[in-house]
C-alpha cells in the first residue's frame, strides 16, 4: 500500500489514500447514504460535504462576518506565533504533522515564524487530497524552500502509523480549526487515544477548540443571513443527486441549524418541507420523508476549558498552554505527553 511516487517536475509524495484526489468511491458513499436514510432517525454524514463545490461553499462560509471561528483562530496564531513556535520546538528537531492540512494556510504563519526562530524541523501535512498536498509541496518549494516538506496523502490515522518508521524523532501533531468538535464525545476520546498512542514522552499535540460563548453568536454562525451555510448543507442532496443519481428537490428542503446549551453542540439538520419520496438510482431505492422529517448532518461541540483538561486527563495528556484570542472565542490549546 506504500508507494512512494516520485514524477518528473512532481516532488515526492507519500500516498496512503487509494481513491484520487480525496473522493471516496461511489459504492461507499452509496452504502452509507443508504444506512444513514434508513435510520428512525434519518442522517447524512458530515464527511460527504466537501466535493468541489462544498469545499468552495465552505470557503465562502470562513469569510462570512458571523463564522467567528476561522477568523478567531487565525488571530490565536498571528498574535502568539512567538511563543507558540518556541513552545512547540522547545527540544530540538521535531517533525511537525498537520493533520487535515488543506491549504495549510494557518499552519503557514507557524512555518514562517519557526523558519525564522531557526528551529530544526520537518513539515509533514496530512490530507485526504492528493490534489492539495502536491500544490501544498510546490508552493512551499517557493515560499519557504529552506524548509523540509514531506507531505502524505491519507487519513488522519493512517499517516500517524506511516510515522512509526520515525519512532524515535520528536513529533509535534497540528489539529487545527475544529475538527475535534466534530466528532461525537465517544469520538473524540477514541482519537485522542489513538493520537496518543502514537506519541511518546516530549511529543506535543496543538489543537484547536472552539470555546463556549453567547449562545446566540454560535447559532448565528451556523445560520447566517445570506443563506451561505444553507447551501453547504443543502449541496449535500445535490451531491447524492449528482453523484448517485438521486432525484431531491432542493426547494422542498431547508436548513435547520440549533443549539444546546447544555450540551454545548451545535446541531445541523435538513428538514423535509412536505411529504415526499426520493429516489436513487445507485442504491435503486426510493426514500420516503413525511412532512418536517429531519436529517441529522453534523454536530458541532464547543467545549468549556475544563472540558479541554478533563478530555487530556482522560486521554493520557496534560495541557501545556492555553493560547486564546482577545474575544476568548476559540482556543489553540497544546497538550505534553508526560
Ligand atoms: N465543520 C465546520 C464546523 O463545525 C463546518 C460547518 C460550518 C458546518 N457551518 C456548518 C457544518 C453548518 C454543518 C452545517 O464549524
């Protein structure tokens, strides 16, 4: 499964992931759209939003006034990069693996500044996108080409045991936005343990969480005025449409975004606005939606900063330093192995 591709006028990549370019083949996702809307409860997994035209909604959503998120983190990471960088390389050479790392454009305010603290590092990004990584490469051979870039094609998990051949160098994991909150409680932990389990005494790990605030500026973020978010998630049925042969009317839908407090989650659905049935011709079976029936698609947590200790406590990590942003919206928090 490893194979080390090496192309003329292409750098090297390291390609973990089978599908090209990030897409997951269609028996997949046709498996799981068929489970998901035949539940009681019907869903649509949040990992199928980003096709060209979901990653391009996603973008338009990062610029919106009311999602504070990126906006915040990157405020965290412009204000603290100092001290960030110097926390992080504390101890000598380190590979610095950035899990997600898309167009690594956050992760390039630490590149820069480590490049110019002089720290002794590799920069390993981690995507599903072989598109992104070879452009993520080549940029980088540009922008920054003193510094060593190994980037690897594939999931989050696959890629930490492709570095076990690196046991005994330091690493430092990025899992920046809020990719954490994600993933359902039970999730989480499982991933932080797995994440764990592949570190050892001296590794860091910076992640990003999205703090609990005013109720009401989360729920503005994930329904904004201009319907932007409501086309992110809608694209999710165009893309079934698109991809499995569905036939959704994307009038007959809307957006339903809300909030527990109490939870601290941030709940995604799409409602049905009358009885209807659709069908997909790549499952060759018609769904029936009486009227308001939902589907769940994503849950956002946002957690307390105790929330943030008590999920390092039980996962085997101890927090190191809070960095926050002035508005304390979002914190970059990192975590020691002990
Ligand atoms: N994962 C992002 C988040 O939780 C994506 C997102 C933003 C999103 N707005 C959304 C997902 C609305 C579903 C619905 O912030």
């Amino acid at each position: 499964m490893k194979t080390l591709t090496s192309t003329p006028n292409k750098l090297p990549l390291v390609e973990l992931h089978k599908e090209p370019d990030g897409s997951v083949s269609k028996a997949a996702f046709a498996k799981d759209v068929e489970a998901g809307l035949s539940k009681k409860n019907k869903t649509l997994s949040s990992r199928y939003f980003y096709d060209s035209r979901g990653s391009q909604l996603f973008q338009d959503i990062m610029a919106l006034p009311e999602y504070y998120l990126t906006r915040s983190e990157f405020e965290v990471l412009t204000d603290q990069k100092e001290a960030i960088a110097a926390e992080v390389a504390a101890e000598g050479f380190f590979h610095l693996i950035d899990l997600g790392a898309g167009d690594a454009l956050k992760t390039k305010i630490l590149l820069r500044e480590l490049h110019k603290q002089k720290q002794q590092f590799d920069y390993v990004p981690v995507d599903i996108s072989g598109h992104a990584m070879q452009e993520l490469t080549e940029r980088l051979h540009h922008e920054l080409p003193d510094v060593p870039v190994q980037a690897v094609v594939g999931e989050y998990i696959q890629a930490l045991e492709w570095l076990q051949e690196h046991k005994s160098e330091r690493k430092v994991v990025l899992f920046l936005g809020s990719n954490i909150g994600n993933f359902t409680s039970d999730e989480s932990m499982a991933f932080l343990k797995i994440v764990r389990s592949y570190l050892g005494s001296g590794d860091k790990l910076l992640m990003g969480m999205d703090l609990r605030k005013d109720p009401n500026t989360i729920l503005d973020a994930y329904d904004d005025k201009t319907g932007v978010t409501a086309a992110f998630n809608l694209n999710l049925l165009r893309r079934i449409n698109e991809e499995l042969g569905g036939n959704f009317d994307l009038n007959c839908f809307s957006h339903y975004a809300t909030y527990d407090p109490q939870a601290g989650v941030m709940r995604s659905y799409l409602v049905s606005r009358k009885r209807q049935e659709v069908w997909i011709e790549a499952i060759g079976k018609m769904f029936s939606f009486t009227a308001w029936e939902t589907i769940h698609t994503e849950n956002s947590h946002k957690y307390s900063l105790e929330q943030a200790q008590e999920m390092g406590k039980a996962t085997n990590f101890s927090i190191e330093t809070v960095f926050l942003d002035k508005n304390q919206y979002f914190a970059d928090i990192l975590f020691a192995v002990k």
